[in-house]
C-alpha cells in the first residue's frame, strides 16, 4: 500500500479512502507511459548460436557482462536478450557446459540482429574425473584395436565419390593403392577378410567386380549412421569368423525431423529421418546416385564411352513395443537395401609410357573394338527383434535375406603396337615415338552370370549377473545357394603369346548349395575400476567341407593408478575363416575337356579347410593435453601366423585364389595414429604403419643355373612376400578453420603407401619375389564454408536450414599412381608389363542442404 504524508493523514477519511481508491486505476493507465519511456533505453541483441560443425546449441546462456539478467537459446539455437542502452562498448559472454566461454564485443548503442556465434567444444570439462561404468564408450575403449569413428567425417573428407570408406583408409593398419574401389586391406590381409555389420546383421557385397571402375559405393550410408567401431585383430567372440578386421555400422533412431540433400559432380544422395509424435515409431531412409563418368575420363590408358551408373536405397524403421511408460522395453527394427551397378564401357583408344628394364622409354598404343557391360543387383533385408526381460537380461532375435544377380559381357578386341620413345630434350622429335617395333592384338570374350541366396537367423543375449561381470552368448544358422555359369575365353596372336593354353578358355556351370551354423559366449570380467579381463570362445560347422572351428578368444586392459590417462591392452586369439564361395572356385583350371585341349572346365573343391590365424597384440593409449587442447595417442605391435592358407593372386581388384590349402604364413607390424586438436575445435590424425607379410607355399621353387644359363635343378623359395605386403603406410586428414570463423574450413586427405609386389599371371618363377609396384601417394583437398539460413524458432518442418559449399581438389600434385599392370609380349618373346594408371588431378564441387 502507498505510503502518505503526513500532511495527507490530516484529510478527511472519506477523502483518503477516495485517493487510495483511484491509484489502482492510475497505475494501469501510466503503466504503458512509463514502458515506453524506459523502451527508449534498451536495446535487442539476437541471433543464434551453434557449434563447431554448424549445428544449433540449446540451453546456451547468453548475457552482457556487468548487467543484470540474460537468457537461454531454443532448439533452434536462437536467443533474443534485451539490454540498457549504454552508449558504450560492452562484452556479450556465451556459455554452455562442454564448450568454451565464447566472449564477444558489441556495441550498445543500437539493435544487433541476426548474430551467429560458433562455440568450441572444451573436452578439458571435468578432466579430472574418471567416471567407469559398462557404457558402450568404455566398452569401447576396454577393446584392443578398436577404433570408435565421427560419421560426420566421412561427409567433409575430399575423395573422388564421398564413399564412407575413405575414411577408413586413413586409419592405422589399413592399406588402399586405388583411390577408386571400396575395398580395403588391413595388416596384411584381403579384401574377402573384412567383417561387415549394420545394426547387428552381417553385409555381403558383389561377387564377381574385377576391377575399381566397375564399382558402386560402399554399403555404408553416412547420412544414416549414428555410431561406428572399426576393429583390426584381436576382437571379442561375439564378431564373427574372418581373419582381418570387423566394421560395426549403428544407424540412427531419429526423434525429429531431418532431411539433407547432397550433389557433386559425380553423384548425390537424399536422406530423411523423422519420428512419430509419440515417440513409438522412427525412420530414416537414403537414396545415393554415383555416376562416375567424370573420374574415368582422366584415366590415360583408356578413353572411349563410360557410362558407369549406381544407385542405391536404404531404409531403417524402428518401433518401440513396450507398454505405455515402458515403450523401449520391446523393440522392432527393419532394414531394407537395395544397390543397382550397372558398368557399360564402349573403348577406344589407350596409351601408357613406362620405362623397360634397360631404361628404355616405350609407349604402348591400343585401338580397341567392341564393348563391355558389367551389371551387378544386391538386395538385402533384415529383421531385429529386442526384448529387455529386466535391466539385466536382454535378448536380441535377427534374421536377415540377401539375393544378388550379377553380370558380365564383354567381347573387346585390342590391336597395340610399341614404339620407342625419343629421350633427347635437344631433338625436335624429344618425347615422340620414333620406332614401331611390334604389333599384335587380344580378344576378350566373356558370359558370366551368378546368382546367390542367402538366408540367416540368429538369436542373442546379454546378462549382467552383477555389476562387474557381462555374459554374452548367441547363436546362427544360415542357408547359401549359389548358381554360377561361367564362361570367357582370351586370347593373343602376337608370337603366338598365350601364357597357359590350358586358361583360354574357361567354363562351369556351379550350383553350391550349404548350410552353416555359428555360436558364440563370453564373458567380461571388470577386475575393478581400472581392470577389465574379457574371455570367449566362438564355434562354426559348415556342411560342405564338414569341418568344425572353434575359436578362443581373450583380452585384457588395465589403467595404472598414477597414470589414469594411460591405458594398456594385450589380446590373443584364434581366429578362422570358413571358405566362402570365391575361395572355392578353382579358376586356374582343374581339368580339361575330352576332346578340347583348349576348353578348361571350373570346378570346386569342396575340401577346401578353413584358414587360420593366431592372434598376438600388444597396445597402449595416452591421452593428454598440449596448448590447452585435448589429444590422444595410440600404438600397437602385432603379430599373425596363419596356416592352412588359400594362395591368391591380384588383378586389379579381383582376387583369384588357388582353391588349396597350400601355404602358411605371417604378418608382423607396429601401428601408430596421434589425433586431436592440432587447430583449435578441428579433430584432426596422422597414422603410420609398418607391416611385413610373407607366405610359404608347398612344393614352391625357383630354378637353379649353371654358368652357361642351363637348368641344373630346384630350390625351394621359402617365404616369399604376400600380393598386401606394403612395407611402409603414411596417413594424414587434417582440418583447420579461419580464425573466429570455424563455418570456413580446409580438409587435408594424403595417403602413402610403399610398393607392392607383382609378377606376370601364371609364373611362378617370379611371383612373390623382387619386382614392387611404385609407391602410391595421393593428395586431395578440401575447402567449405556453411551458410546458416532460416534458423528461427518456429521455422516450419522441412525449411532450408543451411547449406555445406564445399570445392575439392582432387590428386592436386598430379601424382601418376598405378592400379596394376597388363602383360604383353612383342614379336622377339620379351613380355612387357604396360601399367595401369589411375585417376589425374580433378576437380569437383559439392553442396549439402540440411533441412
């Protein structure tokens, strides 16, 4: 109540009771006065507030230092704060949990609007906590050699397709020479070793690609990922039975809508997420197009009519069946793929200079006639069904199809000639040919059709009978047909070259059908806080060879109590990989046909053993601090001794194996990777690997010489090396941003990789011993910059939010790396091995919509 003087308590009362009752209404008619009068001095400062990658932060506080009040961004990561109108110059403090202050100077003396500012992420927040529990992060980070990766990555990495798993080949102990295929080696191993998971259910990929041109992206949708692990050795038992390396792929369970659109000059992708209103239902779906006619056209050995085309759709619905208040106790998850490759290549001309073991300059000239057309269907589909009896037990149900349908045509006829090249820079003719000393032609015919059904089901569990101990136990059975009819035949009118008569012509007609079954248990043991002790064993019968597997398994990690940001892991294990189809089919020829000398029929050894591999690895991980920012070094030594090992050879991509069990072998190395901060809120890494891998196959021996060059008998060879021994492997992604303006960005993608080893088809004289492949050395790079747009609160669903500008430059030091070799013999009987170059320096433009 308003105070009166006292010369006021001398009035009449009827008269104060009269003024008292007035104020009320005086009150509500100056109340807008005195607003607008005290408007005039205050100013509004808005505008949003994200993080470093450009997405927007809720729950931010905002305020102007030396004033009282402030506010809070929404999801949208917008605030509007309003401010006494001071005249002067002022600091404006953002501040949220796991990110920098972020203080910014702003004059009060008008309106500022639409203001973005960009927050570092502070991974030095509560640093000096250990906070241990079984969260999946620990898990993950108990585990040897497993490595948990940022999917966004895989979207700024330059790469000439955006494939996910180029990312992959930056990573320590995996080996890629072809900037243009998928596939991957890791510590030695093949392309056929590497374990695919999304969601739990097992990922197939083509049969019969031979070569990088002909193919189509990796399985892996970027745009739909939410988590990955890499592993390369040593993982748990609950992984399956291969002998390299297992990728884990978790898609996303979205809560709102979101939609991007990405386009390049070499393709595009769409994708879209949303969740119902009441939570119970999720989805996320992606289409990809990669048409790769840009890049091929760089290749030098081969101009002509590329028309490579892929495409592919993923969806992932969730649903959450629980009873109400309880929705996640039972859950539904349904992934659906398909992938269309479709390769047609009409050749016309090539040419490939390469120097001859005398030094001698030559160039190779090729007119091709004909074409080829290479068509490869994948479908696959799973089901995953999970159900939590209780917060410790809880049981996961999978079943998963695949059909795929392949193709390959070809009917192409090469006539080449050779020529000598002028080296005298003072000639007029300098780098011109100047003597033709051979021609000669191939013909290439193949009708290559394959189709393959597989069919799985599978059952899991986890217990965790207390709070240090996790049990896990599962197990699978599938059925595989597989119909192949086969058949291509080659053949070269120089000197009569044929390498075997035997391989001219190749033809089957397959038809493999099998039924395998899988187990698994294991057991982790948390010693205490800092000691976790995981040990297993794994089982597989296949029903074509009748062999059963089993494998042990274990690893253990500890932490030491004065050096909390240390930790150690060893693991040890046998690991066993079934034979697969490819690894079945005899495609040097196992018999000839009555009657036909030239006609070669394919077949399959059904007695083919599983390979084996012996597991040995050592590693440690620090963690620390350098220039305030965080950082994390990993190293790891290895070792691999394998044994009833199927030989193969490389061409290109295609692995053609012996279909025997004819070899043992090793793989030794040390890896290494630093990452961190080395730019101030830009994750960046350097790995470097260090590898040898050598087989030795049965009854392998090399010829013995007297003086006058006759043959006088045989030497075993012993250990030779492996077609993925690269002696040496350097890689680096960088990232760095314009000070004050992280949405400005730079991208360093550089693989090295030292020579491989390589011999002519079928001479088993020279394979495996002196000749090495040039070193690979690639360098793309990168440059983006966000656009935020239409960031307000209440921006309807499916509004433009921003845009990703990206321009890369792809090989910028033009380096001429080579994919393989082809084999050519002149009119003299000398063989010439004509490489294969890949891609030259490009460049392309990407855009990323984020709605």
């Amino acid at each position: 109540m308003p105070h009166l003087s006292s010369q006021a308590s001398h009035l009449p009362l009827v008269v104060r009771l009269a003024v008292l009752s007035l104020l009320p209404t005086a009150a509500l008619t100056l109340a807008p006065l005195l607003a607008a009068a005290q408007q005039t001095d205050r100013i509004t400062i808005s505008g949003t507030v994200r993080d470093a990658a450009g997405q927007p932060l809720e729950q931010v506080g905002v305020g102007v230092e030396g004033q009282t009040g402030g506010t809070v961004t929404d999801a949208k990561g917008r605030f509007s704060l309003q401010v006494a109108r001071t005249g002067q110059q002022a600091v404006l403090v953002v501040r949220s949990l796991r990110y920098r202050p972020l203080r910014v100077p702003v004059s009060l003396t008008e309106d500022r609007r639409d203001l973005t500012l960009a927050l570092q992420a502070d991974s030095r927040t509560l640093g000096n906590v250990t906070v241990r529990g079984r969260s999946d992060e620990a898990d993950t980070r108990e585990q040897v050699s497993m490595i948990k990766l940022d999917p966004r990555t895989a979207k700024v990495l330059p790469s000439p397709f955006g494939d996910f798993n180029a990312i992959l080949k930056t990573l320590p102990g995996v080996q890629s020479t072809n900037e243009l295929t998928s596939t991957y080696s890791v510590r030695g191993g093949n392309y056929d070793e590497n374990l695919v998971y999304v969601n739990g259910i097992e990922i197939y990929r083509p049969f019969l690609i031979s070569a990088a041109q002909q193919e189509g992206l990796s399985f892996v949708n970027p745009d739909l990922v939410n988590k990955v692990e890499f592993s390369t050795g040593g993982w748990q038992p609950k992984y399956g039975d291969k002998l390299s390396s297992v990728l884990s792929i978790e898609y996303k369970q979205p809560t709102k809508f979101a939609a991007s659109a990405t386009g390049s000059l070499v393709g595009g992708a769409v994708h879209v997420e949303a969740a119902s209103p009441n939570k119970r239902l999720s989805y996320l779906a992606g289409i990809r197009y990669k048409n790769a006619t840009y890049v091929l056209s760089s290749l030098r050995q081969q101009q002509g009519g590329y028309n490579p085309t892929f495409y592919d759709g993923q969806a992932y619905i969730n649903a959450n069946l629980g009873p109400k208040g309880n929705e996640d106790r039972t859950s539904l998850g349904l992934l659906t793929t398909f992938a269309h490759n479709d390769y047609r290549f009409t050749p016309e001309t090539g040419q490939s200079t390469f120097s001859t073991a005398t030094n001698q300059v030559t160039r190779l000239f090729i007119v091709y006639e004909g074409r080829e057309r290479m068509q490869y269907d994948m479908a696959q589909g799973g089901l995953n069904l999970k159900h939590n009896f209780s917060s410790r037990f809880q049981t996961e149900l999978l079943g998963g199809l695949v059909y795929s349908r392949e193709l390959e045509y070809r009917d192409v006829e090469a006539k080449y000639s050779l020529a000598d090249i002028n080296r005298d820079p003072s000639s007029k003719d300098f780098n011109q040919a100047v003597r033709q000393r051979s021609v000669g032609s191939r013909f290439d015919h193949s009708r290559n059709n394959l189709e393959a059904r597989i069919a799985t089901a599978e059952a899991r569990a986890r217990w965790t009978p207390g709070n240090r101990h996790t049990v896990r136990f599962g197990v699978k059975t599938g059925r595989e047909r597989i119909e192949d009819v086969l058949n291509e035949y080659s053949f070269a009118d120089s000197a009569d070259y044929v390498p075997d008569a035997r391989r001219s012509r190749l033809t089957s007609d397959l038809d493999l059908q099998s039924t395998r079954t899988q187990g698994y248990a294991q057991h982790t043991v948390e010693l205490d806080s800092m000691r976790t002790f995981t040990y297993g064993v794994r089982a597989h019968y296949w029903s074509v060879n009748k062999q059963l597997v089993v494998s042990p398994r274990l690893q253990y990690s500890f932490i030491p109590r004065r050096h909390t940001n240390h930790s150690y892991k060893v693991a040890a294990g046998m690991y066993y990989q079934p034979p697969f189809y490819r690894e079945l089919r005899d495609q040097q020829g196992s018999r000839a046909t009555p009657g036909s000398p030239l006609l070669v029929e394919a077949s399959l050894n059904p007695e083919l053993r599983a390979q084996r591999s012996l597991h040995f690895i050592a590693g440690n991980e620090i963690r620390f601090e350098k220039y305030g920012r965080p950082f994390r070094f990993t190293g790891e030594a290895y070792f691999k001794y394998l044994t009833d090992v199927v030989p193969y050879d490389i061409d290109n991509v295609r692995l053609r194996y012996f279909a025997k069990n004819l070899a043992t072998a090793y793989s030794a190395g040390v890896d290494a990777r630093v990452g961190g901060e080395f730019v101030n809120g830009a994750e960046s890494w350097f790995t470097l690997g260090v590898l040898t891998t050598r087989e030795n196959l049965q009854g392998d021996s090399l010829n013995l010489y007297n003086a006058t060059g006759d043959t006088i008998g045989r030497q075993a060879k012993g250990y030779i090396r492996r077609p993925q021994d690269q002696r040496v492997n350097l890689s680096i992604f960088f990232q760095d941003h314009l000070p004050n303006n992280p949405s400005v960005r730079g991208y360093v993608n550089s693989v090295f990789g030292t020579g491989l080893p390589f011999s002519p088809p079928n001479n088993e004289q020279e394979r495996g011993t002196t000749e090495l492949t040039r070193a690979y050395w690639r360098v793309d790079l990168g440059f983006s910059k966000v656009l935020a747009l239409n960031t307000e609160p209440n921006r309807r669903v499916g509004k433009l939010e921003s845009l990703w500008l990206g321009l890369e430059v792809l090989n910028v030091l033009g380096r001429n790396n080579v994919a393989g070799y082809s084999y050519i013999q002149d009119l003299n009987g000398r063989t010439y091995a004509v490489p294969n170059y890949l891609s030259q320096r490009l460049v392309n433009l990407r855009v990323i919509a984020r709605f």
